[in-house]
C-alpha cells in the first residue's frame, strides 16, 4: 500500500467520524427545536384566528349601529341618503356573521347563529319601517322602531355580543396561560435534549481526537520504524559492513523500492570490493615474481662473471 493511500484512508475515517458526529448533532437539535417550533406556531395559529373572529365580531357590533342608526334616522328625517346607508350595510353585515359563523368554534356557532337569527328579525322591521317612510306613514314607521319586538331582538343580539366578548376574554387569559406553560415545558424538553446532543457530541469528539491520535500513532511507526532500518543499514555500510540484505515484505510501497534498491547497493558494492582485492592480490603476486626473477638473474650474471675470471686466472697460469 502507498503511503498517500494510507494518509487519504486515515484522513477519510476522521472526515467519516466528523461528517457522523456533525449529522448527529444537527439531527439533535433539529429534533430538539421542532416542538417549540410547531408549539408556537400552533398557539400562533390559535391566536391568529380568534383575534380573525375578534375582528369580525367588533364588525358585527359596529354594523348593528349603524343600521339601527340609519333606519330610526331615515324614520326621523326622511333623508335618503340614510336609506342609502342602510341598504349598503346589510349586505356586509350579513357577509361577516355568515363568516363568523363559518370560522368559530362550536360555542361560537351558537352565539353568532342567534346573533345571525335576531339580525333577519331586525333587518325585516326595519326594512318595513323604511318601506312605511316610503309611502309617508313616518309614525308607524317610528311605532316600528320602538316597539317591544324590536328591541327584543336587539336584546337576542347584544347577548349574543356580550357571550362572545366575554369568552374572548377568558380565551385570551386561558390562551396565554396554556401558550406560557407550553413553551416553558417545550423549552425545558429543549434544555434536556441539548444536554444529551451536547454530551453525545463531546463523546464524538473524543473519539475522534483517540481514532486520530491512532491513526497518526500508525501511519507514522509504519513509515519512520522501516526507515529508522534503512538509516541504521546506511551508517553498516559506511562502516564497511556488506553483509546485510533488507526485508523487502514491508507493507508499503516506497518502502519496498528503496529496500530493493539498497540491497542493489550493497551487492553492486560488494562486488567492487572483491574485484578491488582481486586486483591487490594479483599485483603482489606479480610483483613477487618480478623480483625472483630479477634476483636469479642478478646471482646467474654474477656466476658468469666469476666463471669468466676463473678461466682467465687458469689461462695467466699456463702462460707462465
């Protein structure tokens, strides 16, 4: 195995652990967040549609007026543009109860349905009256307007106003109280949570400082222990020791190849060696020869010439 694939395997367990720790965590407080996200957002709802039927309700009470304004106005002074008035609120008036109706809850409905039933009584005597003032008979239309029929119904409607406003205003005590309570349990539950996600995610780092640590610990004795055994075989065969030969099983690449190529080396070297005393032994050799053979033929020459001195020391004799 490379080294560099090694270092990316190291390097891609620490991002796997990382990446898992990161996702845990993220997961955890994305669980953590949901219930007080979806708590508020539901009392936000609930809120968002009783200050919605607030609003209608305040319509209601305000169109009531200005009817009764309009008509018992209309029956007084004959001036059209009350009737005008009139004819333009109660079709409003009857839109926003019939919604009211269509958006309350099953208590509402009770209250706006006899809201809605006293406001047709309302609307059929004072459509009356106004048709009285038409044909000039403003006293009866008044006898209308004043009559215990009419007010009555008002009575129906303005109970029907007062039950709801006062449920408004317990539902909005309520409503706070149960929307406060809610978050404080949401946000305890939160607290709780991200001390468990907190703790989890401490324990990840912690094994991933270890698995690092480790994995660091590994990958550096696998690299620096093989070449700690180069260097040592190095300094042997500076020292003139050849007779080494490298492990070539290491279980990294590069490690191998120099292995291989050191054991090249010390045999190239070591042939040098021997061809080099090959050489020295021969020269001896040689030069020892040379000089037996120079001392033979110094001691022959030295020979002839005593021979020769012999002969001419005879020959003198003869003479004589």
């Amino acid at each position: 195995m490379k080294i560099s694939t090694r270092f990316y395997i190291g390097f891609s367990l620490i991002l796997l652990l990382i990446f898992i720790s990161g996702f845990i965590s993220y997961s955890g407080l994305e669980k953590s967040t949901h219930p007080l996200e979806h708590q508020i957002q539901e009392d936000i709802s609930d809120l968002s549609k009783k200050l919605e039927l607030d609003k209608l309700a305040d319509l209601i009470k305000y169109y009531d007026e200005v009817l009764t304004m309009s008509a018992r106005n209309y029956a007084f002074t004959s001036d059209e543009k009350w009737k005008q008035r009139y004819n333009t609120i109660v079709p409003e008036l009857d839109r926003v109860v019939k919604e009211a109706i269509e958006k309350g809850d099953l208590e509402d409905k009770i209250f706006f349905q006899s809201i809605e039933s006293a406001n047709l009584a309302l609307v059929d005597m004072e459509e009356e009256a106004i048709l009285r003032v038409s044909q000039g008979e403003k006293e009866s239309a008044v006898t209308i307007l004043e009559s215990a029929e009419y007010w009555d119904q008002k009575e129906i409607y303005n109970i029907g106003l007062e039950k709801y406003f006062s449920k408004r205003g317990s539902f909005s005590t309520e409503i706070v109280k149960s929307s406060t309570i809610g978050i404080t349990n949401t946000a305890e539950d939160i607290h709780r949570s991200l001390d468990s996600n907190l703790k989890i995610a401490l324990i990840f780092f912690i094994i991933i400082l270890i698995v690092g640590a480790v994995v660091a610990f590994f990958t550096s004795r696998s690299i620096s222990k093989p070449i700690n055994h180069m260097a040592n075989v190095v300094d042997e065969i500076s020292r003139g020791n050849f007779n080494l030969n490298l492990n070539g099983s290491e279980k990294i690449n590069e490690i191998n190849k120099l292995n291989h190529s050191l054991n090249r080396v010390i045999k190239s070297m070591k042939l040098a060696v021997l061809e080099k005393k090959e050489k020295s032994v021969s020269l001896k050799v040689s030069k020892k020869l040379l000089d037996e053979a120079y001392e033979e033929n110094k001691l022959r020459n030295k020979g002839e010439k005593m021979a020769k001195q012999i002969n001419r020391k005879k020959k003198t004799k003869r003479r004589k």
